[in-house]
C-alpha cells in the first residue's frame, strides 16, 4: 500500500508504478503526469519484488478521499523516465 496524506488532485487517468529495483520510483496518474518517490525503504523494494499491482491510497486529514489499484512495472532505468 502506498499512502499520502494528502489528496494528490483528481482522480487518476491511467495510474501506474515504475521501479527499477533502486531506491527511486515513479507512480504515473496520467500520460504526462507522475510523482518521482524518492528513498523507498529496503523493506518496501523488496514487496514490491514479486508485486503486480499496488493499492494507492489518498488522505485528507482522517479521511480517504480516494483509493486506487496502479499495476507495477519493473523497468530498467526509471530515472530515465523522469524529466
């Protein structure tokens, strides 16, 4: 699960993960839209290893004003990808 505390804008048009197995990854909400994550945790690439897909949630204070499934990919450079 991926959590933020607050509402990333309105609802994604084609929600994605990308990773590379690093400590960077990049969750796409649209063709030319994404958020670079930075640091992810050692425990966090390593469920991601063998996941297809992550529940991606979204806060504003108590309440959850949207949630989603965004399928992973794993790529070779995700860094490449980030503008």
């Amino acid at each position: 699960m991926l959590l933020f505390e607050k509402s990333l804008g309105g609802k994604p048009e084609l929600p994605f993960f990308l990773y590379d197995g690093g400590a960077t990854a990049l969750l796409l909400l649209g063709l030319f839209c994404g958020i670079k994550l930075k640091n992810l945790a050692p425990a966090a690439l390593e469920a991601l290893d063998g996941a297809s897909e992550i529940h991606v949630v979204e806060k504003e204070g108590e309440e959850v004003v949207r949630d989603y499934i965004a399928p992973v990919e794993k790529v070779s450079d995700v860094s490449a990808m980030i503008l």
